[in-house]
C-alpha cells in the first residue's frame, strides 16, 4: 500500500460532499487503484452508497476512473 497526499484543492473540493464520499476518498488515499466492490468492502457501506460517493466524487474532480484490463465490466478508481 502507498499512501496518496491530498493536496489543499482537495480538501477544499471534500468539504461539503456526504461523509461517505470523504471516507470513500480516505481509503483510496492509502489503496492506489480501487473497484467499486472493492471500495464497498474496505468501507462496509453499500454499493448504492460507494455508487453515490464516487459520482459526487468525480463531479468534484476528486477521483478519475478508467476501465480494468482484466475485467471490462469494472471500472477502477482513483483520486487524481
């Protein structure tokens, strides 16, 4: 695991997102790259709610995500 800095516009963009798309952010700082299964299980919340966060996240320009090579079916998550 490497950590990832979140840097001050970040912080600024997380402020007034729900608790869920900030602890959603918090774990992909430690994890570089998460799926959205993934995200669920590391933060025990449902998938509906990691499903919100990520979407409040990347209309913040928090978290991009691209496509897995493995599966095409996931996405992968990570912050930018």
């Amino acid at each position: 695991m490497s950590a990832t800095a979140i840097d001050a516009d970040t912080v600024e963009a997380l402020e007034d997102l729900p608790p869920s798309a900030k602890l959603v952010a918090k774990v992909l700082e430690y994890n570089d790259t998460l799926s959205q299964s993934e995200l669920a299980e590391e933060t025990l919340l449902p998938d509906r709610t990691v499903r919100y966060a990520l979407t409040r996240l990347e209309e913040q320009d928090v978290v991009e995500s691209r496509f897995s090579f493995s599966d095409a079916r996931k996405r992968l998550y990570t912050l930018t």
